[in-house]
C-alpha cells in the first residue's frame, strides 16, 4: 500500500528556529526569506528609524540591509545570530546613507530643512478602531512618537533597540560597539529629555483631556433636566 508525501504545513515556517531558516534561506527558499523577514521587520526598521529623518528613509535603509543580507549569505559565519549579524549590517546601511547625505549637502552647500512633524511609526502599522478608546491611543502614540523623533540620533538609537525592539543593554552594547556604560547613559538621557519634551507639550493643555463637550454635552444636559422636571426639582414653565 503506497502512501502520498506528506506536504508541509502552511505554517511550518512560523515553528522554525532563526538558525532552520536561515539554512533554508541559503537554499533560496522563499517562504524562509519572508519568515525571517517577517520576524525582524518591527526591530530592524525601530533601529533604523533610530537614525534616519523619516520613515521612508528608514525603511530604505531595511531594504537595503535585506538584500545585502540575502545576496551575501555565505558571509553569514553564524559566528552570532543571524539577528545580529543583520542588526550590524542595517546599521551599516544606515550609516552608509547619512555619509552619503551629509556629502551631498556639503557637495550643494543646501541645508534642507528641519521636518518639526516627523514621526516614528511602529512598523508595520495597525489598523485603528473607530472608536474614542482607539482614537485616544493613537494620539497618545503620536505624542510619544513625535517626541522621539526630536531626540538626538544617539539617543533615538539607544531608546528604540531598548524600549521598542526590546533589546538588552548588553545585545546592544555588543551590536553598536559601545561601552555598557555609555548604553546605560544614553538610555537615562533619552528618558529624562523625552520626559521633558512630553511635559513642554502638554503644559497647560490638561483642559483638553477626557473631553465630554458637543453632543455628549447636550445629551447629558438634556437627560439631567428631564429627571429633575420628573422630580419637580425644575419649574415647568420653564420649557
């Protein structure tokens, strides 16, 4: 009695280790190339916008580091974790981009102007509810993402591997070459500057939160009035 192959779960990949894809990776295997994209999406592109002035540079830059990556595999010793290894070569794409840029500027003798609006996106984007808890998120979001966009680039670095990739300070030490010590500074410092930053932007708007105005307003007063007319605590004469 013969029996059919058994063809691979649809899922397999999402059960491999980084190493099993990484093999399969080195034998073009598609689906192992976006899985291990996939895993590393969020990390790479926090770490990148740590650095660039926007999104679109920042996800320039993973794309750069993916195809480095994928086209020189066999560079890839697995002397560390494919993550790291790919953790240095964005930062090198990074670095490679803002030289480029700063030549550039020097070449035109043009200064390009500050973006006061940049944001950091936590890559990929969720989609909101159309909702006042969903809403309430996302300006809160966008109010911690624009006050990380205005952190210094050494800070920006340190505070996204840390807080957004959830990085080490150790894996980060290790993969930016730098001291735990000054890790562990650079952390405090970007804390303690965001904590200002947030404080400056919303002195004296603390009026704007829990907003209970416009209709909610209007239907409140109405129910309220209604109850009292009901308990002859209001004058009916008065409608």
């Amino acid at each position: 009695m013969s029996t059919k192959p058994q063809s691979k779960p649809a899922c397999a990949e999402h059960q491999l280790s980084e190493a099993a894809l990484v093999a399969a990776a080195r034998l073009r295997d598609e689906a192992a190339v976006r899985e291990l994209i996939r895993r590393l999406n969020g990390r790479l592109f926090r770490i990148a916008r740590g650095l660039m002035t926007s999104d679109a540079e920042a996800e320039e830059v993973v794309q750069d580091a993916y195809l480095a990556a994928f086209t020189h595999l066999d560079g890839f010793r697995e002397e560390a974790r494919f993550s790291t290894w790919i953790t240095r070569i964005t930062l090198n794409c990074a670095a490679m981009r803002l030289r480029k840029a700063r030549e550039q500027q020097e070449y035109d003798t043009i200064k390009d102007p500050a973006l006061p609006n940049a944001e950091v996106v936590l890559f990929p984007g969720t989609e909101a509810e159309p909702t006042e808890a969903a809403l309430g998120r996302m300006q809160t979001r966008a109010l911690i993402e624009a006050a990380v966009a205005e952190l210094p680039p050494d800070l920006r670095l340190v505070f996204l591997m840390h807080e957004a990739s959830g990085l080490s300070l150790r894996d980060i030490a290790r993969d930016l070459s730098l001291p735990l010590g000054t890790v562990k500074t650079r952390l405090m410092r970007a804390r303690h500057r965001l904590r200002r930053i947030i404080t400056d932007r919303i002195h004296g708007g603390f009026e704007t939160i829990f907003p209970f105005a416009g209709s909610r307003c209007a239907v409140m007063a109405d129910a309220v009035v209604a109850l009292l007319k009901e308990r002859q605590e209001l004058i009916r004469g008065s409608d």
